[in-house]
C-alpha cells in the first residue's frame, strides 16, 4: 500500500537545468514571491519558481501537484517539471513523462492552456492534466506580471489574450435552477391592496348612506368580494409557502423544484434538435431519501473481500 | 415485510426499509440492522499542514494526518470534494486501516495531529470516535472538519474526545441552506452552541459566492449573532469561492468582497477575522486583542514570525490569547 508522503522533496541543481538549459546559473531561493534567479554570464534572462508557493489552492485529482516552471523575460516559458503529486489514479503518473512536459515549452503566456486544443491529455487522467495545465497558466501570468510587466503600448496592441466577459444577468440566466425569486411577490402586497380595498368600500357606502336598499344589496356584493379575494391570496400562499416554510425535518418526504429546461428528448427517446429558443418550467418532484436500493449480493461479496466494512452502527433504532 | 431502521445521527433521520441507502450513501439496512460501510475503509489518506484545514490557534506549522472516506449527508453545489462525497463506496476503491493502524502511522510521520476532513466526518462517525479514543490516550490531537449537521446526542458523545474543530457556516438564511447545500440552519447553530461549551477549540469559516451570498447585511446579522451567542475569542475565516461542480459559471469572488466582509466582522467587535485562499497584506496575521500588535505572522502555510509565551500569553502585553500553543516551538516541526 502507497502512502503519499512528498511534502518535503528538496530541488536541486539537475532540475533547473532540466527546467532552463540556456542558464549558466542559478541564484538561492528568496523573495516575497520565492523564485530563483536565472543568468547567462551576468544577465538576468529568466525566473524558476514552484507553483504551489505561488498558488498552493490549485489540486490535482487527490492533492496539490508541485510544478517547476521557468520563465524567460519575454514572457514565454521554457520547461516545466513535475517534482512530486499525490494521485492515486493510475493514468496520472504519466504527467511526468517527457512528451507531456515537452508541450509547454516556447509557449506564450497569453495562450490558452486549454486541454484538447492546445494541450494533449491523458486518457484516464483527465483532471490531473487540466490541474497542471491550470496552475501553469495562473502562476506564470501572475509572476510575469510582477517581475516582467508589459509596457502600456504592447498591451494594446500585441495582445492576445481571451477575456471573457463576465456579467450577473448572464450567470442567473446560464444556471438552471432559480432559487432567487426576485420577480413579483405578492405576500407583501396583500396587506395594502386589502386596505386600500377596506377603504374603497367605507367611501362608497358613505356616499350611499341615505338609500338603505341599494347599500344593503351593495354591501352584500362587497363581502362576497371580499371572501373571494381572501381565498385568492390563500390559495397563492399555499403554493407559496415550499419555498417559505422553516425546516421541518419528519415532513414532508419529497419537496419540489422549479427548472428551466429545454426538452432534448422525443416522448419515445429520440434526441431533439434545438430548434426552438424557448424553455419550460417543470415541477419536479424529489425523493429526498431512500435513493435507491442496494444490490445484496455485489455488497456483500465486497464485505466479504474487504473492500466495505460490515460493522453496525452506534446510534439507531428500530421502528414498526 | 423486513425489518425497519431508523438512523438517529443526523436531523434527517431517515427511515430505511431493507436494502436501502441513507442519504450519505454510506448507512445501509442489512438484515435489520444499520451497518456503516466506511468503518476502517478510508479513501484518502495524506499529511498536511494544519493551516490547510484551516486551523489557526492550535500549535501552528505542525503536521495532521489526515483522513476521509467517502459519502456525506449534504450535497452542496459548491463542494470542492465533490468526487469523494458524492459517491458510492461500492463503485471505488478503498485502503483498509483500523484505527490501531491509523494512531501507529501518524506516529511513523511525526505528526500531532490526526485530522478527520475532506469530506464529512458525521458520515463515518464510528470510525472517528474509536479511533479518537485511541489518539488521545498516545497523546495526539483530534481535528475535526465538518459542516456540523448533526443531533446534539452524538455530538456530545464525540466531543469529550476532540481537541480542535472547524465548522462551515455556510450562509445564515434558511432559504440558502436548503437551495443549494440542501440542508437546514438550526441544527447547524445548535452545534456551534454545544462545541462552544465543551473544551474544544471552535473556528468558523465562512465561504462568499458572488451573487449568492454576498450580502454584506446578512454576514453583519451572522457576526453579531457569534458576538452574543458564543463569544469574541472564536476565529472567524473567510474564504474565497473558485467554480467547481455545480457552480462553473459564476466567478471567482473578488478580493475586496472578503475585505470589506472582515472589516465588517472587526466592526461588530470580533477579535480573530481571517481570509483565506488568497494571499492579502494582513488576512492570515493573528492580531493581540489588547495591545494591536502582529503575534503570528503567516504566508500560505508557513509561519514566518511566532511571538506567544509557552503559558499562552501575549509576549508584549501579557494578555491571553485563546488557543493550544507550543511549549518548545522551532524544534519540532
């Protein structure tokens, strides 16, 4: 059994020549964002540095992966090197294979590193490739901007980078399920159309005050009124109050969701064309436990052959 | 007809027939009886730094050894971990060690600490209390992570056992927990109230999704209520939101969101507020609450300055400051 254990693997000369082999020399780890300095003679030509220094939330599959990258002054990258991961998948080891590395040199930091376009993944392994794909692109824009910026006039004129513009609008519209019901709430109008209906009422029945026939027959046509509007704001708060009511955990069992969807599929499971733009809105109703039986026998074959544990549990009781 | 069960760990208490699955995926009713299919089965297995849980007022730069199975009760769209709790143990594969194994392998790395994360502790809870019992008696820490969504029974069972916990409070309406980690509040405050009162060392972290959670009146309302219920000396996080699982299309949230969020959270009168996932001038430096002056300073997860007395004091002033520190720091890593 493998345990990973690769917190505190030392870097040493053979790397960064590995990583950078147009230096002659290399400077000690320092700084505020730590790097080694990279010199041809007595010229500074780049910058090695470890990812997860940089930005150590970037994960692979099962943990962070430390990279090696070295940065030319023109903003490109010479090599990459993986010193240490902690996958436990099986396709993931061969991140630190030549021709996967070998990818990334003489690239621009502008480019996207995009898996499947620029960069060519790993069957089986498709996250630890995107993960170090990820980290190289974030890290290296990060430190070229700190230690080789681009002066205002190449920014707007060489530039290459996609931007993707971002607005709120387009986030609530892209995600599926709307669980902010901005729109009309007519819970907090009740209260003053009922008023503002109270008052019609009294006005109109001052001014009929001297007929006391037609008051009694108008007075019978606004209770009626009243009752009717009265069910109407019932009912609307019925419907209301899933989304409302505070947490009540024996009842009920299954609770409803408002999605937007698009119909893929024919009734008889043919797929669909999506030729028309508009979208529907669906009830759906949801078991909220019981998801699913198990299958004895696989279960207990995995018992048997130490894959699952079969130990009974502490807290639970049984019921009629 | 078989036998019915009714699991009593967490507020959803569900009923299963024969052959069926909780909610966590991972309690099953076999034979009448409530079986865990996780004890002893862990699916990762890793050393980490204790500011990575993030724990920051319990001997920082040491090592925890961390453990996680898979399964959890919630299914939050924002999950990071989202491939170890959201599924099946029996669709994996699992390492075996028992809870001797676990103590004696946390002593092979040197570690102080043997931290329960990644995914959700309630779910393997067994697992957790046995092998608790075990560290304490070789005198190592327990760290546990979790989203708190569980009964108070089993909790104060657990809680004699443990050193150190961090609790997610997610949001603090009841519309959020229920839309999009589908779960509830109240049972998540009630656990804080109880941890507060035991000896455990209590931090809250606090995730801020753009557009979701990121009212700045609704973080006051939580602050304050931290304040009056459990106290000033709880350190707060706040972390930064990056797209995962559910939520691609949103953005990673804004650095000057989680600082006007702790300055908010200084304003009511807290003393430890911290942002995590982001590097920021002041966001991981511990603060003294009498004197103002910069105790531990972090970078990501080194100790760059460490400035507390073996008896827990302030080493200006003399105040006491909440937490488990070092009696010999630099020479134990």
């Amino acid at each position: 059994m493998l345990l990973p254990f690769t917190l505190w693997s030392k870097i040493t000369e053979n790397d960064l020549r590995y990583v950078m082999p147009a230096a002659t020399a290399f400077s000690v780890k320092y700084g505020k964002y730590p790097h080694w300095n990279a010199y041809k003679g007595n010229e500074l030509i780049g910058i090695c540095y470890i990812t997860t220094d940089i930005d150590p939330t970037i994960k692979g599959y099962a943990g962070p992966i430390k990279i090696l990258v070295g940065l030319y002054k023109n903003r490109t990258i010479s090599g990459i090197k993986v010193i240490s991961h902690t996958e436990n998948i099986p396709q993931a080891y061969r991140i630190t294979e030549d021709w996967f590395q070998l990818q990334f040199t003489g690239k621009d930091i502008a480019e996207p590193f995009i898996v499947g376009k620029d960069i060519q993944g790993i069957t089986g392994a498709t996250v630890s490739a995107k993960s170090v794909a990820l980290a190289v692109k974030k890290t290296a824009r990060i430190m070229a901007d700190y230690f080789f910026p681009l002066k205002r006039k190449e920014v707007f004129t060489e530039s290459k980078t996609e931007t993707q513009k971002f607005s709120p609008k387009q986030a609530e519209k892209e995600i599926s399920i709307s669980y902010t019901e901005k729109k009309f709430n007519p819970t907090q109008y009740m209260l003053v159309i009922l008023i503002f209906y109270i008052l019609l009422c009294i006005g109109i029945n001052f001014k009929l005050r001297k007929n006391k026939k037609i008051l009694f027959v108008v007075f019978l046509f606004e209770l009626l009124l009243l009752i009717v509007i009265l069910k109407f704001f019932k009912n609307y708060k019925n419907k209301v109050s899933i989304f409302s009511t505070s947490y009540n955990p024996g009842h009920p069992q299954y609770f409803k969701e408002k999605i937007l969807t698009q119909p893929s599929s024919d009734i008889s499971g043919k797929p669909l064309k999506s030729t028309s733009t508009k979208t529907e809105e669906i009830l759906i109703l949801k078991p909220k436990w019981g998801i699913g039986k198990i299958n004895k026998k696989d279960i207990e074959k995995q018992i048997k052959s130490g894959n699952l544990s079969g130990k009974e549990a502490y807290n639970y009781r049984e019921v009629k | 007809m078989g036998k019915r069960v009714q699991c009593l760990l967490c507020p959803f208490k569900c009923i299963l027939d024969e052959n069926q699955r909780g909610i966590c995926q991972v309690r099953v009713n076999l034979n009448g009886k409530l079986v865990s299919l996780v004890y002893g089965k862990p699916a990762a297995v890793h050393v980490d730094p204790i500011e990575k849980k993030p724990i920051f007022h319990l001997l920082p730069s040491a090592k925890a050894f961390s453990i996680a199975t898979f399964g959890c009760n919630l299914g939050c769209k924002f999950c990071q971990n989202w491939q170890l709790s959201q599924s099946k143990p029996d669709e994996n594969k699992n390492y075996s060690l028992n809870p001797d194994e676990v103590v004696r392998l946390a002593k092979h790395y040197n570690c102080k600490s043997i931290a329960y994360t990644y995914s959700e502790p309630v779910v393997f809870y067994e697992y957790t209390y046995d092998t608790s019992i075990i560290a304490r008696k070789n005198k190592i820490k327990n760290i546990f992570v979790s989203a708190g969504f569980i009964n108070p029974k089993p909790l104060r069972k657990l809680a004699k056992y443990l050193d150190a916990a961090n609790i997610d409070l997610k949001g603090f309406t009841e519309e959020y927990y229920r839309n999009v980690c589908f779960g509830a509040l109240k049972p998540v405050l009630k656990t804080l109230e109880i941890l507060a009162e035991e000896n455990v060392i209590l931090e809250i972290t606090n995730l801020i999704i753009p557009t979701l959670n990121d009212d700045l009146k609704t973080i006051k309302k939580m602050c304050k209520w931290i304040y009056r219920n459990l106290g000033p000396q709880f350190p707060l996080h706040f972390s930064r939101f990056f797209p995962m699982y559910k939520l691609r299309n949103l953005p990673p949230t804004p650095v000057g969101t989680l600082i006007n969020a702790r300055k908010v959270a200084l304003d009511v009168g807290l003393y430890f507020v911290y942002i995590g996932n982001v590097y920021t001038e002041d966001g991981e430096t511990t603060f003294c609450p009498n004197c103002h002056r910069k105790i531990v300073v972090r970078y990501g997860y080194n100790v760059m300055k460490y400035n507390i007395t073996p008896q827990g004091k302030c080493k200006y002033c003399g105040e006491k400051i909440y937490g488990v520190w070092w009696k010999e720091y630099g020479k134990t890593i």
